[in-house]
C-alpha cells in the first residue's frame, strides 16, 4: 500500500533533475574507457588490479592490470 502522503510528481521531477545533472557531469565519450558492458560500478583492488565491483571480489572479473589506462584522471598522466 502506497501511503497517499507519498508525492510521484515531486518524485518524477527529481528524478528528471537528478538524470539532468547526471547527463550534465558525464565524462566526455572520448575520456570513457570502461569497457562494454560494464556499469561503472569499479573497485580498485590493493595490488592495482580494476575489477567490476558487481564481480565477487574473491574471484573477480580483472578488467585491467594497468588501470591508469582507463582513468581519465590518473594521477601523473596526461588525458589521451
């Protein structure tokens, strides 16, 4: 039961805000370097393996041993 407090417009147009922004701050396609298929949902693990943090980190899908190549912003390197 939907308790009739509960404001679906208000909602709804949070929501739109919230996409707006979200589309607004994006990384510039050519700076996106996570591979197909992966929702951005990344941990870096300790020995600098980038694993897809939706992966069981005791056995992960390792996307990349070399993770200064996917981040943009990597520290002393130079956007490519």
């Amino acid at each position: 039961m939907i308790d009739e407090r509960w404001d679906f417009q208000l909602a709804d147009e949070q929501r739109a805000r919230d996409q707006a922004e979200a589309e607004a701050n994006a990384l510039p396609a050519e700076l996106q370097r996570v591979p197909p298929g992966v929702n951005g949902n990344l941990y870096l693990m300790p020995d600098q393996r980038l694993v897809a943090a939706d992966t069981p980190l005791y056995d992960p899908v390792t996307l990349t041993n070399k993770p200064q190549e996917v981040f943009a912003d990597w520290p002393d390197t130079q956007q490519r």
